[in-house]
C-alpha cells in the first residue's frame, strides 16, 4: 500500500492559508493592499474584539465585475500579472493571488462590490472555502466591501495561538498605520470597537499623515530627507537625534510603496547617526525608497514583508548619503523647549488660609522733630558681588600627550604652544563687555577641523553648501560650564556645553586622522581565519583600512594576516579586533571601526576636553563659541548628548508676556 498520497483540496487550502494568514492584522494588510491595487482613494478599516471575530474593509475602488467575482477566490487568481515577465516589473502590492482564497479557507466572508459603470452591485457569501450559493445582485456602493467574520473558526489549533483581543486589535492599528504612511494620497479610517481611532484626510502630504498618526510632538522632531543619485531616489523623514527612541519600532521604511523590514536599511540609518545618538537609543525614521522592480525581489517572504535587493551596498550606501546629508543640512540646533504647564480643571481646589499681615520693619523714633526722617532699619542682604573672568588658559597638550606612548607621540602634542595672546579685561561695575577685536587663539586642541572625514565623501554631483555665519559674541559662562552667546542678526541666544562642545571637537579630530598618524607594524603578525565573502570585502577595502591605521597580507586566503594596526590597539586581542572589522564590512556598514576604537577614542577626547567649573577666559569661550556653531558636525558630544540649545527672542518674549 502506498504511503504518499495527495492531500484533499480542504486541508490543502488550510496549509496554505497558514503561510499567509497568521492573526488579523495579515487579514487586514492583504484586504486593504487589494484595495489600494484597485486605485481607492478611501478606505475604511473597522474591527471588534480585536479583529477575531469582525473585520471590515471598505473601499471606493474600481470594484470587481459580477462575473470575476467566484473567480477572485479561487488560489492564484489575479488580475495583476499574466506571464513571467510580469514578475520583473511589479509595481503592485499583490501579485500572487492568494489572499482572498486563505482568508476564505478559514473565515467567513460576505463580500459586496460594485463597478461604476454598473446599474447593480454583487453580493456573494463563502464559509470556510465554500460558497454558500451563487452571487446574487443588490445595492451597494462603488467600491468594495468585504466583511470576515469568525476567523479560524474551523481551525482550533490556531484559535488558541490568538493572543488577548487588545493584542491583535494594537497589532491591526500598526499595519493600518504603516499602509497609510505608505501611501498619504489615500485617506484611511482606522474604527475600533465602535471608536474612531485614527483618520488620515489622505491629501498626499506625508507630513500630514505621519502628524495625524503619530501626533504633534513625534511630527515636530522630524527633518526632511531628499535624495537622487540615480540608482534609488530616497524621501520622507527622519527624527533629530535628542529624540531618538529606546528600539526600532518608529524605523518605516518602505520600497515603491510597499512597507518593509531590511536589516540593511536599519544599518545604513544607524550608520549616519553614529555618534550622535546616546547608547540604547535608535533613530526614528519614515523613508519612501523608489528604485526599478528589476533591481528587487519582492517574492521571498509569504507576506511580502521583506526583499531582497540586487545590489545591497549601493541600497546602503545611498540611504546612508540620503540621511547624514539631511542631518548635516539641517543644524542640528534644537530649540529650547519651554514647558507650559496646563491647568487641571479637574482638581479639587485647595483648602483657603486666612490671609495673615506681613510683619512691618520697626522703625524707631528720631529724638530731634525737626531732624530727617529715619530710615528703616531692614536688613538687606550683601550687594552682589561682581564675578570678574580669570585669565586662565587651559593647556591641552600635555593632556594629550599623556593618552599616548613616548615613543608615539608627535611634535604637536610633545612641545604644544605654550604662550598665548593675553589680553586683561578691565570692567567696571556699570560697564558693557564689548568683545575683542580679534579673539585670543585657544589651546592647540580647539582648532578648526580639517576637511577629511574617515566617512565616504559626498558624491562629486552634489554641490558643496556655501554658508554665511552669521556674528556670534559671547555675553558669559554661568555654572562654570554653559557659555551664553547672543546671535544678534537671528536674534538668538545660545547656550552651549563646554565640555560637550570641546569633547566633540578633539573626537572629530582623533578620528579623522589620529589613527593612520599613529600606525604601528607588528613585529608579530597575527593571521585570522574569515570566511571567504568577509575576506574578499576586506581585500576591496584596502584603502579604507589603510585610513584606520591597518595593514593586511592578503596571500593566503582565508587566513588574513595582520601586519600593522594603530598604536593605541597594539596591546589588544588583534584578532577580535579584525574579525569585528570584518564583520561591520558584511552587514554593510559604511564606518566598520571597531566598537572598542570608538570608544577608545571617546575616552580620549572626554579626557582631553576641558572641564565643568575649570576657569576660562571670555576669549577662548568666543572661539570655541565660534568653531561649534559654525561646524555641522559638532552638534552632539560622542555620547550623542547635544551641546547647544537655542532661545528665539520672540520665545523669550512670550514668557515675559510681551508678546
């Protein structure tokens, strides 16, 4: 007797739906993917008890002939393709034509639908894959409404698999959100157990749409991201690193306007917001990703959650240029946020005090009647006492030079400049400080940064920024740590932190050329066995590891020999070291350094950077006020803690109640 046989067309269609059903909100995302397929330019979603037992999706689509209507529910009925070289060119959301006929297969469905050119609707009813009966005519809108009631009704394995109604109910509202991201010229209604949860007015504005779902606060943190280089054109948004979020649920990114997951598109993002976001923080994101369907596979995932690209590192690196640019354009300058705080009508208010008389000062009699009144005698507290900058010049050298060997030392950091411009205030109690000339030159750690980055340049095509920075004049320091600096053109106020500000300057420096500067061959050389594809991406990138300060023998592959690294790494496991390198060169990374290198390096410039309460003249504050504010790239500390914040003088207005 044969032991192979053909299963039944019932428990055929069960299979089959569990690869593509697995809860209600893969009902939902394939009914309204339909519905955006037939060119819907509103569409309603409403469930009950978490989707389990009611869904209904309502569209204004073009609707489905009467004829068409047994046919849709059939397994690998579509419209959307017809021969094989469809599947080069997809631009649809569906393609396979499997939805309706797994949601049929273990559901209820009523469906109601109606072309525009037709007088009469069609309705037509299906339980558990079978038909109940022919369809029949009726009146409905254009459009079509579909209705799934009772889902898994025949499959009780997967009912006990359902998580708690509010679950699955969070899980449909995010991919409702997530479609209407991806498409803000459709208007969504998101109903839930009777309430409206959401509603987009689909205007096509993405803004509109990422503020209707996501509120005022998350859409205010936003920047702007455009970008075209011919091979992937980028737009859509992405959150100022301050406002970063503790995982990666608020990264969308979506492909021809479909919603994805990509590990190469999370670390492409978090790659242009290395050193700018704090440790267990991720970037928030909504980026629209455009390229030709013939540079993607849209078919590796049952539910088309995830692609696969022809060329990952041109992806990566695109999106990578797309967002530091937008990053870099922007500033980075976060504005001051005033707390309002908002009365509680709702509070009980609170038990009254009887008003008491404040004590009056005594005030004692003069002896002689014609003689002048007397004073008061109140005790006033000592007048203020005027707080006069030091001339204190923070030396940064020698701190420097003790971070590293003897041997490996340079000039700079061996002899540093020792005298500098001194020039004495004098300020008298009434009098205005009026800035210098021409500012004092600060330790030779605070100097302008040079022009390389170890990142990937720009491509040549897009046209360098040219700016005009406008006059910055320090009024003061507070706290020992916080310059206060007035922009009297943009009428603003800066505050900065110098430490942070100071930290970020010399990290930007070490990184840029301190490695390569400081490059040490092994008497020893260590060989490290890597797979055969990270080899290769290594052996590609010679030039860049070169700029890291190592070298490599690349002979006897896949032993990778090592035959000079950085001094500061000499003493490390050199392996481990490499192996990570290699490693970030797989998952696409554009800067592979090493964690440790990062941190090693954040370490030394935290070190070096001059400190809260150490005491600095208002000329070294200008300068370093003047190199932070006019360098992009210094807008947050290594940690990813900014180090300024900005006051508008019409927000300061508003709190004094001028305006």
């Amino acid at each position: 007797m044969s032991k192979i046989a053909v299963l039944s067309k019932e428990i055929s269609e069960l299979i089959a739906a569990g690869e593509v059903i697995e809860r209600p909100a893969s009902v939902v995302k394939e009914v309204v993917e339909n519905a955006i397929d037939a060119e819907a330019k509103h569409i309603t979603v409403e469930i009950k008890h978490g989707g389990t037992t009611y869904i209904r999706v309502a569209d204004d689509g073009s609707g489905i002939a009467s004829e068409d209507v047994p046919t849709a529910f059939f397994r690998h009925a579509t419209s959307k393709i017809h021969d094989r070289k469809d599947l080069e060119s997809i631009y649809t959301l569906g393609f396979r034509g499997e939805a309706l006929a797994s949601i049929a297969a273990v559901s209820k469905v009523t469906l109601l639908t109606k072309r525009r050119e037709d007088d009469y609707g069609t309705h037509y009813e299906i339980i558990g894959g079978t038909p109940t009966g022919e369809p029949e005519q009726g009146g409905c809108p254009d459009g079509t409404t579909i209705l799934i009631r009772d889902l898994f009704f025949n499959v009780p394995v997967r009912q006990r698999f359902m998580k708690k109604d509010v679950t699955e109910a969070n899980a449909v509202s995010q991919i409702v959100q997530k479609i209407a991201l991806s498409h803000p010229e459709i208007s969504f209604q998101m109903i839930r157990d009777n309430r409206m949860e959401f509603c987009t007015d689909g205007n096509g504005d993405l803004y509109a749409a990422i503020y209707a779902l996501f509120g005022k606060e998350f859409a205010h943190d936003l920047i702007p991201v455009q970008y075209d280089d011919g091979f992937l054109r980028v737009s859509g948004y992405v959150g100022k690193p301050l406002y970063s979020k503790p995982n990666r649920t608020f990264q969308h990114f979506f492909i021809n306007g479909r919603y994805i997951r990509s590990r190469v598109c999370s670390v492409a993002l978090e790659s242009a917001y290395q050193n700018l976001i704090m440790t267990g923080k991720f970037p928030t994101c909504v980026l629209m990703l455009e390229m030709l369907p013939v540079d993607l596979d849209v078919n590796v995932h049952p539910a088309k959650a995830e692609v696969r690209f022809t060329s990952e590192k041109n992806v990566a690196d695109s999106l990578f240029f797309a967002v530091k640019n937008a990053l870099l354009e922007n500033g980075l300058i976060y504005d001051f946020q005033f707390r309002h705080n908002a009365q509680d009508w709702t509070k009980q208010p609170a038990v009254s005090t009887p008003m008491q008389q404040p004590t009056l000062p005594h005030l004692k009699e003069p002896s002689d009647p014609f003689a002048s009144k007397a004073e008061p005698e109140v005790e006033s507290p000592p007048p203020p006492q005027t707080i006069y900058p030091t001339q204190y010049h923070y030396d940064i050298g020698e701190t420097m030079a003790g971070l590293m060997p003897e041997e490996t030392r340079p000039a700079a950091l061996e002899n540093p400049q020792a005298e500098h411009t001194k020039s004495e205030l004098e300020l008298g109690q009434n009098a205005e400080f009026e800035p210098p000339p021409e500012a004092t030159a600060l330790p030779e750690t605070i100097l302008p940064l040079p022009t390389a980055t170890p990142e990937p340049s720009v491509p040549e095509s897009l046209p360098e920024k040219q700016t005009i920075l406008p006059e910055i004049r320090v009024i003061g320091e507070v706290f020992q740590n916080y310059i206060l600096a007035e922009i009297p053109a943009e009428q603003k106020l800066v505050i900065f932190d110098k430490h942070a500000a100071h930290e970020r300057v010399i990290f930007e420096r070490l990184k840029s050329g301190a490695a390569k500067q400081y490059q040490q061959l092994l008497m020893q050389k260590t060989e490290t066995l890597l797979p055969m594809d990270e080899f290769a991406l290594m052996q590609e990138q010679t030039e860049q590891l070169a700029n890291m300060g190592f070298s490599f023998d690349f002979s006897n592959p896949p032993f990778l020999r090592t035959t000079a690294v950085p001094t500061f790494l000499q003493s490390l496991n050199i392996d481990e070291i490499v192996t990570e390198i290699a490693h970030n060169f797989a998952l696409g990374k554009i800067n592979p350094q090493t964690a440790y290198l990062d941190d090693l390096l954040h370490t030394m410039a935290c070190k070096a950077a001059i400190k809260a309460h150490d005491k600095n003249d208002l000329a070294e504050l200008q300068e370093l006020a003047q190199i932070v504010y006019a360098d992009e790239q210094v807008r947050h500390c290594p940690h990813g803690r900014p180090v300024m914040f900005v006051i508008k003088k019409h927000e300061l207005e508003k709190q004094f109640k001028r305006v």
